[in-house]
C-alpha cells in the first residue's frame, strides 16, 4: 500500500476554484479539499486523480520546503477542527453540512484545514468525552457548529486548552465567542411582511426552548405582533421538534391565516399538512419559512423566507478562529451577520 502523501497547502491560481475541480472529477468540494490537504477519507487512487486535474487546471500544490519558508516568513498554516452534534446529520444532507463544506473551502482559501468530527449523543450527554482531535493534540482550534449539551460545552471550554468558537449557537455565559445570523430581524421582517399583506391572524411554528436561534426568531416574530398590538394565540405557537431534534408537530383544529415558520424545514412540513386537511398555500393560508435552504431531494415549495449569509458567517468564524490562535487576546464576543428577506410564492399578496 502506498504512503499517503500530505499535501501541505494549495494555493489557488487564476479564477480556478475547488468548486471547478471537484464538478471535474464528479466529486464534492470537500473530497477535492481532503485529498489536496492529505486528510483520511479519500482512496490513493482518487486522490492521485484530483491531485492530476487540479494541477492541470491551475492549481499549484506547494512543496514541504515552501510551506516551511511561508512559516518562516510569519504565513503558518492551521488545523482548525469542525464539530458537528450527531442529531443534526440524523435526517437528509442537513444544513450543518452545508456550512462544514463552506468552511472547508474558505480553510483552503486561508492556507488551513478544516478536520471534522462527529459529536456522539452518547459522548455529549453521558461521558462527555472530549473530540478524539482535542485529546489528541490534532487542532490548533475548534469551531462548533449549532447547539449541543451545556454540561458538554463547558467542559470542552474548561479542558481544550485551543480557542473555541461556536457557530450559529451563543450562550451569555458559556459560548460567549460566536457567529450567529440576525435571526430576530429577519424574523421581524418576515412577519412584518405578513401584515404588509393585510395577514394579521398569525402562528409561529418552531419550539422556542431548542436553540437559540430558535428563541431569537420568536422573540422577532413576537416585536412584529406587539408593534401592531396583535394577540398571540397559545394555540397557534407550535413546538417542531422533540427534545433530541426530530421534527415533527401536530396542528390546532381552527387555523390563523398564516404562519411564521423557525425555518424551511418546518415550512415545508407545514404545507404538505395544511395541503392533507384541504388547505391550499398561499390561497388559504399564507406560510414564511428561514434558511432559504431545503434539503436535496425535497420538492421546491417555492417558500418565501430569510436567507442566512452561510458563506460569510464560516469566513467570520474561521477569521475569529484564527485571530485567536495567533493572538489569545483578539477575536473575542459575538458576531451577528445579516442576511435577507427572498419573496417566493407562499405568501397571499394583497
């Protein structure tokens, strides 16, 4: 068996991107990244493959000798790990996924590597195990992508003795260095939408207790009702999901003419629902979504929503990352990125 050969750095020439090379082979963005930075996972044979097309399409593998002088030079390469909870990847190409690939690419950019790892249910609620690449020595950071155990977070933040930057999940006093979306404006102006189109009767599906991401959105969802002194149904506030994650949710017998949904997901659940008790989406009742994002292999419900900048939130958590492995002192508190409103066709307009 061959000695796997570790790619030290790839430097992007041209306007050629991972992107071009992996739609090339007919792989994903994050084997083409794997293979060029001689992470596990990738067969020799494929790796030597991507290694031939991304050197004939302008890409330039770096030698050991130059990555050494780069160092020399105060230009040193990471490893930042990515840790993803278990729940999450349980249904469909989740939305995490999506953000480790955006971060696994933005990492090359950087000159780093990005080594995801998958948080057990078992490690995270019970043994509180630490990532094998924290024990092990492996990164030189963490990034945690979404909600997981508090119990867990803070001894990872007690113990790790690497920066830990939490992605799309903040918590005053234990996941204070974080990146989220301006999820209670875009849900603001979600529901503000709504009344704009004279739909003023409204729910909100998603169980405000799960994340905070959640709760921000309600929180948004309930400045938009208030401001136009609307009353908020205990009926129509529907929990999505159990204590572990799994969606799912049951629906009143009389219904609000619309609903501010915690994301597409539940929008999209939402309307195949509303569709089995006779109701038609926007004709009868009107449905917002957030994310801009369905899992591959759902049909396009065509879901007015927020889109969350995804590839700016992993740039900022990378650079926040970074600054903090260089400097302990820099890249601290939360950072919020916006994002915007997209009108589909969910919405009754006026």
């Amino acid at each position: 068996m061959k000695k796997i050969k570790r790619i030290d750095e790839v430097k992007k020439m041209g306007k050629v991107r991972l992107a071009d090379i992996a739609k090339k082979v007919g792989v994903s963005t994050v084997t083409v990244h794997n293979a060029l930075a001689g992470n596990k996972g990738v067969s020799e044979e494929l790796r030597e493959k991507i290694q031939s097309v991304a050197s004939e399409m302008g890409y330039q593998i770096l030698s050991e000798r130059k990555q050494k002088a780069r160092e020399a030079a105060g230009e040193a390469s990471y490893t930042v790990g990515v840790l993803i909870a278990e729940n999450y990847l349980a249904q469909y190409e989740t939305f995490y996924w999506k953000m480790y690939q955006e971060l696994a690419v933005a990492a090359t950019e950087k000159r780093c590597f990005a080594a995801v790892e998958i948080l057990r249910k078992e490690d995270e609620r019970n043994t509180l195990k630490l990532p094998a690449c924290v024990e092990e020595n492996k990164v030189d950071g963490l990034i945690v992508l979404g909600k997981i155990n508090k119990e867990y977070i803070v001894k990872l933040t007690e113990t790790a003795r690497i920066p830990v930057v939490f992605l799309d999940y903040y918590d005053k006093d234990f996941a204070k260095d974080a990146v989220v979306t301006d999820n209670f404006y875009g849900t603001y102006l979600l529901t503000e939408f709504m009344f704009e189109q004279e739909i003023e009767e409204l729910g909100f599906v998603g169980s405000i207790y799960s994340t905070s991401s959640i709760m921000d959105r309600y929180c948004g969802f309930l400045k938009a009702m208030m401001s136009h002194k609307k009353e908020i149904k205990p009926q129509w506030l529907i929990e999505d999901r159990g204590e572990l994650g799994q969606m799912g949710f049951k629906l009143p017998k009389r219904l609000p003419k619309g609903f501010v949904c915690s994301c597409d997901l539940a929008a999209y659940m939402l309307i195949d629902k509303l569709n089995e008790r006779g109701y038609k989406v926007p004709e009868d009742i009107s449905v917002v979504g957030f994310d801009n994002y369905l899992y591959p292999g759902l049909a396009d419900r065509e879901i007015t929503t927020y889109e969350v900048n995804t590839k700016a939130m992993t740039k900022v958590a990378l650079e926040k990352v970074l600054k903090q492995i260089k400097n302990p002192k820099r890249g601290h508190g939360m950072d919020i990125v916006s994002g915007h409103m997209v009108i589909k066709k969910s919405v009754k307009l006026k």
